[in-house]
C-alpha cells in the first residue's frame, strides 16, 4: 500500500469518525424527551389553540421566552425582549341585515365574508350588484373564488348546497386581523340561501374594529466571522383557537402538527447551535405568529431587516408525521429555485436522512408559507415539512393533536435539519439568490 493510498484511508476514516462524534453530539443535545415535552406544552388545552388575541397564544409565547431564554439567545437588535410587539386591527363580524325584492332575509339564511370595513352598504343598482352559484357545479371551487375575488357584491346560493353553505357561514363569524388602512375598504361579498329573481335588494354590513398587539418571538445567536450575514429557521407558533362545534365533545383546535411541529423545532435547533457555538452567521430563530390569519407575523419581521443580509431561511411547516417519501425523509418547497436543498442533499450524504424536491407543485406551497415574503425579496427562503396534503384528514381540525403524531419523525427531521444546514451555519456554503418576484427583467 503506497503512502498515497494510506492518506486517503485515513482521510476517510477520519471523516466517519467526524461523522459518528457529531451524530453522537447532536443526539445528547436533541433528546426524544426533549423534542417531546416541547410539543406536548404548545399543542396542549391550556394553550386554547394559540389563536392570536388570546390568553393561549400569550401562554405560548411566554413558554417560547422561557426557552429561548434557557438556551441562551439574545433578543434582536434594539428589542428589550423576545417578543417583537406590532399592532393590527381585530376585526369582529357583528351583523348583517338584507332586504331583497322588500323582505328581510332570516339572519340564518345571509353571511358575509371580505369585509374589512366597519360599515358596509349596497343596493341592487350598484355595479357587480348580483350573481349566482351554478347549482351543477361543485359549491367549494365557487365560493373560493367569488369569496377571494375582492369584490362587493350578492351571492345566491341554491337550497342543495345548504349543509355547504352552513359550514361557510360558520367559518364567517371568525375574527380577522386587518392592517389600519384596510378600514377604508368596502367591498365585501354577501351569500344567500335564495333562488328566486332579484328586482331589488339592500345589503348593511356592521363589524367591530378594535387595536390589539400581536407578536413574534425571536432569539438571536450573534455569529463570529460573518456577523451581518443572516441565516433564519422559522416557524408559526399560532393556530385557529377554539372550534364553534365540539367533536366527540372537544373543541379545541390543538394545532399538533401545524404548526408546534415546526416550533418545537426552531426551539430545538436554537439549543443545538448554541451548544455547538460554531455559527460564524448570525443565527435568528423565529416563532411566527398570525400565519392562518393572512401571514401577518412574517410579513412585519420581513419589513424590519434587510433582506439582502439573510443568506437563508430554514421555515419549518408541519414535520409531525411520514412524508410520502418514505421515514427519514422530508421535502423543500421552491427545490429549483435556488440551490438551497442541493446544500442540504449534499451534506446529508451518507446520513440515514434525505431531503426531496417538492411533491405537490400544483399546491404553490412555496408562496402559501411564511417564507414567502422573503422569498418575493430574493432571498433562499424555503420551507421543510413532511406533510402528506392528499392523506391528511386531521388538518385544521380538532384531531391536530399530540396523540396523532410521529415523535420519531419529528425528532429525524429535526436532526436531518440541524446537520444539513452546518455548512450555511459556518458560512463555508452560501445559496444562490432567488429571482425577486415581479421582477423586471
């Protein structure tokens, strides 16, 4: 054997050995137990599903403090704490009073939905003044897309479609946050159980605005080499809070999976960096709030930096159960838009664990997260999850629960993501920009 060949055996050597110490690192710094106890605080009743404006979601965040506070980051620059405190309007659906053709309609028979207005009126011979769901075409597709259009308008609805309407009407009486300037809008879209023809018709629409703070937690762990340079790992703390309808007399929406998955994870990264106190980045991690509602925490955290100093965005969207890829593995949204999972593929080499572009492309997962905004911006900002979309009944229900979870997979995942970012971490790789969206070329 040459000496040339010698080396080469050594160097491998020593790699595996480098490898086997930092498996056995990472597994005494992330414990199942650990992993556990985290998701079982924030997905657990006391918490009331962490909807914002409410005493759960302060439960959450002041439990999120405490651990980041444990761990040992530092607040953000010129905070006095970990919560980046910003204030957005809460506004409460009050009522609705429709007359057509002279009657008043039954309030069980009208919803409204789109408002951001606290006062809202509109007659018949206001333009886009009336329209109709197709009763031989599915109710969902329909009302998505007259409920998203923006629009001020009447709806009616066919009498087949009531158990759907029903469920819709339910789902309006929610509150919704809206920025200070949204006030002024008055377009709002009014469904009806009604099918007769319409000769006239007045619509009054009344809700309740009133200021509330809302919040993100966030933890800095100041790098050394390249301290302006910015890496994130993200994840929404909130979720939807307490359902109208008990099932199986449990109303609260525990939000398991989404998303105290991905928080239990950015928590558990921050301990694993800090302990390795390798970082040469800067490292933020971020618990998000209001993503249900519109994405307003990751909206307002995007505004206060600058996004040409974050070199990559980490954001972790339900990792509680198998991707269909198989164990072991999770999936990165936007894979071809920067080389981003590339990096993660390349230092995973060898692990148990491995990561996969996108399956769902038609979903538009990668502007459907809190990445998003940065993304738009030019930065690699991806998010990790393992959610299987077309199997998963328990979404946005009272099912979402600790129970219906895979600790193991939440626990490979997160290693999978500690060891894949070491090298963004150390600032040795840096992925390439993402084109900003509306760009010009």
């Amino acid at each position: 054997m040459n000496i040339k060949t010698k080396k080469i055996i050594a160097c491998l050597l020593l790699c595996n050995c480098i490898g086997f110490a930092s498996a056995q690192h990472i597994d005494k710094i992330i414990s199942k137990n650990y992993v556990d106890n985290l998701i079982k605080v924030l997905s657990g009743d006391e918490m009331q599903g962490r909807r914002p404006f409410t005493t759960g979601i302060d439960k959450a965040a002041s439990f999120i403090e405490q651990e980041f506070s444990k761990i040992g980051l530092q607040y953000l620059p010129n905070a006095k704490s970990y919560r980046q405190t910003f204030n957005k309007y809460e506004l409460k659906p009050e009522k609705v009073v429709l007359t057509i053709n002279g009657k008043e309609i039954a309030a069980e028979n009208v919803f409204f939905t789109g408002a951001k207005a606290t006062q809202i009126d509109f007659k018949y011979s206001d333009s886009l003044s009336w329209t109709k769901l197709d009763p031989n075409k599915e109710y969902l597709p329909q009302y998505r897309a007259l409920a998203r259009s923006g629009k001020k308008q009447l709806v009616l609805v066919d009498a087949k479609f009531s158990e759907q309407f029903k469920k819709s009407k339910e789902s309006s009486l929610r509150t919704s946050i809206v920025d200070e300037k949204d006030l002024t809008q008055k377009n709002a879209m009014v469904f009806v159980l009604a099918s007769d023809s319409i000769s006239n018709f007045t619509v009054s629409i009344a809700s309740k605005a009133t200021k509330m703070p809302l919040f993100n937690v966030a933890g800095v762990l100041p790098g050394k080499s390249k301290e302006k340079e910015l890496v994130i790992f993200s994840g929404h703390y909130d979720h939807l809070g307490i359902a109208k309808n008990a099932i199986d007399q449990d109303s609260i929406m525990n939000g398991a999976d989404d998303d105290a998955s991905g928080t239990t994870a950015v928590i558990a990264l921050a301990k694993y960096y800090k302990k390795l106190n390798n970082n040469q980045r800067t490292l933020i991690f971020v618990a998000f709030t209001a993503e249900e509602m519109g994405g307003f925490g990751a909206k307002y955290f995007s505004e206060q930096l600058n996004p040409d100093q974050v070199v990559a965005m980490f954001n972790i969207e339900m990792i509680g159960k198998d991707a269909k890829f198989g164990p072991n593995t999770a999936y990165i949204t936007g894979f071809d838009k920067s080389d981003f999972g590339k990096i993660l593929q390349k230092n995973l080499e060898g692990s148990a664990f491995s990561f996969h572009p996108d399956p769902y492309p038609k979903q538009n997962l990668f502007y459907r997260s809190d990445n998003a905004t940065l993304a738009a911006l030019g930065v690699p900002a991806h998010t990790i999850s393992t959610v299987q979309i077309e199997d998963d009944k328990l979404y946005h229900t009272v099912k979402d629960e600790y129970s219906s979870l895979n600790a193991e997979n939440i626990l490979a995942t997160i290693k999978g993501i500690a060891l894949s970012a070491i090298s963004i971490v150390k600032g040795e790789d840096t992925p390439t920009r993402i084109p900003k969206l509306n760009a010009k070329n």
